[in-house]
C-alpha cells in the first residue's frame, strides 16, 4: 500500500514538472516578436522625422531706436532756416531736440544779472539753434546769442567781419546779433560810446518771436577815429552784450 502510494506521487510531480516547462516554453515564445515590434517603432518614428516640413525660422523683429533722455516736445522751439532782415524775424516751429538743457543755466550768464532775470532766462524754451548767452539776460529772459562786428551785411549777417575800421574806406560799422526771448515784442537798446563816453544810441524792436536776427550800424567819418564801445542793452538796464572797435582815420 505505502509503495503504491509513493509512485503515485512520483507520477504527478513528473507531471507537474513537464507541465510547468511547456507554458515556461510558451511564455516564452509569445515574448519573442517585442523586439521586432520596437525596432519597427523606432523605424517608423525615424521615417516620420525625415520627411517632416523644417519649420520656418522667425523673422527677425525692426528695432526702432529712440533718443535716451528728450525733452516733451513743447520744451524746445526748432527752428526753420529762413533769411531774415531787420524787418523780418527768423520763423520757427515747434520740435524736440535733447541735449540743450545747459544753455539755460544760471551759471552761463553774467555775474551781474539779478536773480529775477535769470529765472526769466531759464524758463525760456530752447532750439537746436541756440548757443551760450553772450553776457547777461533782461527782466523777461531775452539775452544774445550771436554779437559779431562787420562792415559789411547781407542775409542777416555780418560780413567781412572785425574790429578795426578806417574813415574813408569803410562806409560803416555793422553791429549784428540775435535775440533770444519770449514770444512777445519788446525793445533793445545799442549804445555806442566814443572813449568811454556815450554818443550816440538807438532803440532796435524785437518781434515777438523766439529769435530774432537784427542790427545797428554806426556811420564812419573822419571825426569819428578813435575807440569805440557798442553795447546792447535790455528794457531793464541789463547789459546783454558789447563789443569793442577802432576806427582809423584818412
């Protein structure tokens, strides 16, 4: 009976164990076509790839550069060339232009010039234009920009300019210069005085624009050698510039 029993239990584990290694064997052959499967896929991965469109590169963006650092548009005055006469004043429009904040410090004016006065002169708009204040500004900012000596003048301008005049040859002195100040009509006066002392002078009208090109001339005569000063000067008294010439006799 024991023996009977015993083969009994041989023959099903033998039976157990070939059992176990067909499905091991089936296993294992349904796992074999992963592989392919992934190489295909890698394939095809690979095909799709190549034959994609290339992507357009971006077109690149305009780059607009802006001047660092301007004015509001209403702070400066650009102005138009024009010739002008003593009739005539310079025209103007309105423009931007960076950089002219300094022309209107205190410090460019004469030590002379009240502090009223330069206030007046810093509030004063600017235009790409403008230079240096020749010396000191009147009550309401107006100040010179261009003082220059000629005995000749045409467009405005002084020609054949400088300091030494003779009787005779010369017909007379040119005092050119700009004026700078609000848009509003005003006066200036030139001086003109032999050895120190003043003998002679005249009113010159500013229009009331914001610059202005203008001139007095003094008649040259024999009686007039020596040395002379011309000077401008505002409706307050302010010196806004001089020049100093000699006129030679016959």
């Amino acid at each position: 009976m024991r023996r009977t029993t015993s083969l009994t239990f041989n023959t099903a584990l033998t039976a157990l164990l070939v059992s176990s290694l067909y499905w091991a064997s089936a296993c294992s052959d349904a796992q074999e076509p992963a592989p392919r499967a992934a190489a295909e896929a890698v394939q095809t991965s690979s095909t799709e790839t190549s034959e994609r469109a290339p992507t357009p590169e971006p077109i690149s963006e305009l780059t607009v550069e802006t001047s660092a650092g301007s004015a509001p548009a209403d702070t400066f005055v650009d102005e138009q060339p024009v010739l002008a006469n003593t009739l005539t004043p310079t025209a103007t429009t309105r423009g931007s232009t960076p950089g002219l904040i300094g022309l209107r410090d205190a410090a460019m004016l004469s030590a002379e010039t009240p502090d009223l006065n330069a206030a007046a002169f810093a509030a004063l708009p600017l235009s790409k234009r403008d230079k240096p204040a020749i010396a000191g500004a009147g009550a309401t900012g107006i100040h010179l920009d261009e003082l220059e000596l000629g005995k000749g003048w045409e467009s405005s301008r002084c020609q054949d300019t400088g300091t030494r005049f003779v009787a005779g040859t010369d017909e007379r002195v040119n005092l050119c210069f700009r004026v700078v100040h609000p848009r509003e009509a005003e006066t200036v006066t030139v001086e003109w005085a032999f050895n120190g002392k003043v003998r002679q002078q005249i009113e010159v009208s500013v229009r009331p624009t914001h610059s202005y090109l203008t001139r007095a001339w003094l008649p040259i005569r024999p009686g007039r050698a020596g040395h002379w000063t011309a000077t401008v000067k505002s409706q307050d008294g302010t010196i806004l510039g001089e020049r100093e010439f000699d006129i030679a006799g016959e």
